[in-house]
C-alpha cells in the first residue's frame, strides 16, 4: 500500500529545511504513480528497487533512476546473472554524495543486503568453507555490506565531510533465523542468543536490533548503550540537528535523540509498542 499523501517524510521535513535528500537501494512505499512515489515524499532522488518483493533478487531484470526503469541484461530476476545490483546501486550513492559535498545533504541508504535469496556475484573469503551454499552466501553479504559501508565512510573522509556527518547504521528487525535451524546455529544473531524469537514474531529477538551511530567529534567514541530507542526517533532527531519546526498540529510518535547521541541518557518513556 503506498503512504498516504498527507503522510509527513524526515526526507520532506529536511528538504524544506534546504537539504538535498536521496533514498537508495530499497523502497516499497508506493510505485511513482501513486502518493506514496519517494519522489513525491521528499526526494530529490531514487535509485533501486521500488517493491519490496522485486528487490529479494540481486541480479533483477530491471532497477530504476528516480522514476526512469532501465534493463539490466543478462539478469534474469530468478538466477545468478551478469549485473550485481548492489554494485550499481553503491556506485550511485557515491556519485550522489560527492556531487552534494558543498551542501547539506541527507542520504536513505535502505541496504538490502543480506535479505531473501542470499545471492552474491563473489564468495570471496568463503568460497573454500565446509559450509552449505547458503551459509557461504550470507556471509559474503554480510562481509559486501562492511565493505560497502566503509567505502562510504572513506569518501565522506576525503571530501572532508567526516565531521560533519552523522552516520547510522541498523538492521530493521532482529536475528532472520530460528536459533534451531542450520544458518541460526552457524550465526547467531539474537544478540548473543539470549533473546526469544527471531524474524516476524513479537518476542523481543524477532524486533530489537543492534544499531551504530558514528560523528567524529560529536558522538563520543567507543561508548556503548543499553538504552532503548526506536526507529520512530530518528524524524525529530533529524529536524532538532536540522534547527527546522516540525509542520504545525504535527506531533511525531518518537522523541529526539540529539542529547543521547551526544552522551546523554535515552529519553524516557512508558513503553514500546508493536502488533501484527
């Protein structure tokens, strides 16, 4: 279902405040014909999957650069094929970032690695394991995905934007494999296995997700919480960082996380809530 045209974006709350904003890799919020068009909600660009069933191959028939769908030959959207769509999609979010370094900028990275089919063009380091075929591929995933991210943290260093930038990292949900199946025996994801549940249920392994959040300068280094937050925090954490207003008879669901990311305490509240 796309979101609703009255439905208020941090993208569209940043772009009012003069930021440029652009969301990669995954969005399954709405087709470009609809509200829910990332290019309606706030941003200046697209590129990736739009739908997030198309997006559980890694070598799609086609992605799309802001609303425009180009072909990707030799993908066939079912096997291993010729274009690696995470690589495209990389490449993209660099040439986006380099081309905004003299401006204010914020960047929606939906990562989709590692998701679904666990395909990779490269084993890499895994390729001689005595692991299975899945096993060796989500691990690669995992390992592109470092590397991707720390890609992204050396291009902010050279273009001197290292300490202006705040940079977070997450998962959106927890361990993806039950603790008694092959891949949760061999990874075991539910923050030290001590949390019930996994991917899809209520338990608190199946929704709580370790997160990293790196400024230089800002956020203190090597400090590590226990504190709570959700992803619901992050649109009034963006608009205090940004010094904008919210739209007035908005009230957002989170609360701001500006002093907790500078060292402070996690803000308090009553609960967390979810349902299926």
């Amino acid at each position: 279902q796309p979101l609703p045209a009255g439905t208020v974006t941090v993208a569209q709350i940043l772009k009012g405040a003069g930021y440029a904003t652009a969301c990669m890799g995954k969005w399954g919020m709405g087709m470009f014909d609809t509200t829910g068009s990332p290019l309606k909600k706030g941003f200046d660009h697209f590129y990736g999957y739009n739908c997030q069933r198309h997006a559980h191959s890694y070598f799609p028939t086609h992605l799309y650069n802001d609303d425009r769908r180009f072909e990707l030959p030799g993908n066939d959207g079912t096997n291993v094929g010729k274009t690696y769509a995470q690589e495209l999609i990389q490449r993209d979010v660099e040439r986006w970032v380099r081309a905004q370094k003299d401006k204010p900028s914020f960047l929606y990275y939906a990562v989709t690695l590692p998701h679904g089919r666990h395909e990779i063009d490269d084993l890499g380091e895994y390729a001689k394991k005595d692991w299975s075929p899945q096993q060796k591929a989500y691990a690669a995933q995992v390992t592109r995905l470092d590397a991707d991210v720390g890609r992204l943290l050396v291009l902010l260093k050279e273009l001197q934007l290292d300490e202006k930038t705040l940079v977070m990292v997450a998962g959106d949900n927890g361990s993806s494999f039950g603790p008694n199946t092959e891949m949760g025996r061999r990874f075991d994801q539910s923050i030290g296995g001590t949390l019930r549940g996994f991917k899809r249920g209520m338990y608190e392994g199946g929704l709580r997700q370790a997160a990293l959040a790196r400024w230089p300068g800002t956020v203190p280094a090597n400090r590590v919480s226990e504190e709570p937050w959700a992803f619901w925090d992050f649109l009034p954490t963006a608009a205090e960082l940004a010094d904008v207003k919210l739209p007035e008879g908005f009230k957002p669901d989170g609360f701001s996380l500006v002093a907790y990311l500078k060292g402070g305490s996690a803000p308090k509240r009553d609960y967390f809530y979810w349902e299926v």
